[in-house]
C-alpha cells in the first residue's frame, strides 16, 4: 500500500465539496420518498454514506476525464455534473429524463460531463472505462477515467482482467473501490478469503491506496496523486476507500443483518459531518455552514419540482436510440 502525498484543499474548495454532497444527500431522500409513494418504477439503491468517494474522486478531475459506476451511481452521476433535474427525471421516468426516461434509476448517463454510465451488472463498467482510458492514451488525450464499484466486484472476473490489462499497457484508470463492507447483504468477510482488498494492486503493477472513504479531502488528496500519475503515463492506481451504506442494499432490504450498534458508529462519521468539522477548524461558522445544506436543499427541492412536472415519453419515443428496429 502506498503512502498519499497530501494536497493542499483550501476552505473554498472544501466549501464547494460539501455543498455537492449536500446536494447528493437531498437528492436521495426525495429518491427515498418518491419510492415510498410508488413513483419511482423498479428498484433504487441509496448512495447516502458514500457521498465522500464520489466528491473526492470527481473533484480531483478535470473537463475531458470521465468515470463509470454501478447502480448505486446517483451520487457519482451527479459528482460528475449531470443536472439535478434531468436525474430526477431519469428517474422517474419522464421523457426530458438523462436518458429520455429509458434507463430509469439504475442506468444514469451524461455524455455531455463525461459520465458514461451507471450499470446495473455488477462488475461491468470496469472494462468501459479501460476502453476510454486506452482511447486517451491512442488520441493522446491526456484525459483520465475514474471507475466507481463495490467490495463485492473485487471478485468479479473483470476486475480482475481491466487491472491486469490496464497495467499492463499503463493506463490512465483510476479503479475505486467504494469497500461499505457489504456485498449486497454478505459481509466481505464472509465472501473474500483475505478482505486486505488494496493488497490486490500489487498483482496488476499499480499502487494501492486505502483511504478514509469517509473523509472527502483524504479522498481528493488520493485522487489527485492518482490522476497525477495516470496522466504522466505512469499508469493506473486502486484506491480502496473504506466506506458505509446508511441503508439496506435496495428500497426494499432493511438491512437487519448488520450486527448492532454498527450503523450508528458509521452515522457518528456521516461523510458530511467529517467535512463540518473541517470546516469549523478552519474557522467557518455554524450558521455559514446551516445556510450552505439549506440553500442545497432549496436548489434540489426547485429541480424536483420541475422534474415532476415534465411529461410521460411518447408511444412512439421507444423506437428511438436503437440499432435496429
């Protein structure tokens, strides 16, 4: 495991990363409501606890960079800087929704910020983004690609064989762990002979990282040093970062298989809190940072509105964005 060299995160910046995770965190419990009142169709997976890896990671990249991630991707998709509304409406479905209402909560995609998509498919993406990061480095881009999954991918044949592939030909890829400690409802120890995830970037040739997923600037601190390094031609790095899911695996799982007292250790360290706390040190006020979540909530609140106000697609519009038909 490699040491991270730390950045400099002023208090504007930090300011900007909690206000995007005060966004996230909104966006997700009107998500959590409208699934309740039966407006969302399929399931949805909560991003809420993570919002940190997302914030971190995208804030370390740059316009042309891109990133893949998995059905739990609200907060990764909105990172990037897909807008509110339109996510919104992807997911419930409507025709000015990211994908035209099509893919719904589990298959988010802004091409025009770089976010290539979430998947539903566990372990996927992985691929996707060595494929963009091998197009980089053909076109001599100098663009990065950051792909987002779960402990339970680690043992996905395909991560496997992009990390091996992306150190071989030193890609630009930075392969991020989100490790919540739960692979749907398993335990990774109940699954993963040695849960030391970060161990396996020895394997494939490229550093690993393990960091406080919780801690939005440990995040950004190992982002920086990764995309760094990928775009010098140094190629790709892992970083683990140690996280928590709030909630159960999908809407429909309460989650009592994880042992007591466990959750509200987590909660002690919301991912926001952490950044509050930073904050405070660095002399902003209580009520600087109460105006910040207020005026995220306001902003997320007026683009739900606007969401549900958009139309159903059209018969005819599912014959549109195929192959063939």
């Amino acid at each position: 495991m490699t040491a991270v060299q730390t950045e400099t995160v002023t208090r504007d910046r930090l300011l900007e990363m909690q206000r995007r995770m005060c966004e996230i965190r909104a966006f997700e419990d009107i998500v959590k409501d409208w699934f309740s009142r039966a407006l969302v169709r399929g399931s949805t997976h909560l991003y809420q606890g993570q919002e940190a890896v997302a914030v971190g990671i995208t804030s370390a990249l740059r316009r042309g960079d891109t990133t893949t991630c998995t059905y739990r991707g609200h907060g990764t998709v909105l990172a990037q800087g897909a807008p509110l509304d339109r996510s919104f409406g992807e997911i419930l479905g409507k025709a000015n929704g990211l994908c035209g209402g099509k893919g719904g909560s589990m298959h988010l995609a802004d091409l025009s910020v770089g976010a290539l998509g979430s998947f539903a498919i566990v372990g996927a993406h992985l691929p996707i983004s060595v494929g963009a990061a091998w197009a980089s480095q053909l076109l001599g881009t100098g663009a990065v690609s950051a792909t987002f999954f779960g402990d339970g991918a680690a043992n996905i044949g395909t991560f496997h064989e992009a990390l091996n592939l992306a150190g071989v030909w030193k890609l630009p890829v930075l392969f991020v762990l989100e490790n919540n400690l739960y692979g749907e409802y398993s335990p990774i120890t109940t699954t993963t002979a040695n849960p030391e995830l970060v161990d396996r970037a020895a394997a494939y040739g490229m550093p690993g990282l393990r960091v406080d997923g919780n801690d939005v600037v440990a995040v950004f601190d190992a982002a920086a040093s990764a995309v760094a390094r990928g775009r010098s031609g140094q190629g790709p790095t892992l970083i683990e970062a140690m996280t928590y899911r709030q909630s159960g695996h999908s809407r429909s799982d309460p989650a009592k298989y994880r042992p007591a007292g466990e959750l509200e250790g987590w909660l002690a360290r919301d991912p926001l809190t952490v950044a509050e706390r930073r904050l405070h040190d660095m002399g902003v006020e209580t009520a600087e940072l109460d105006r910040l979540r207020a005026d995220a909530e306001a902003k997320v609140r007026r683009a739900a509105e606007r969401a549900l106000s958009w139309p159903e697609p059209r018969p005819e519009d599912r014959f549109e964005d195929l192959w063939v038909h």
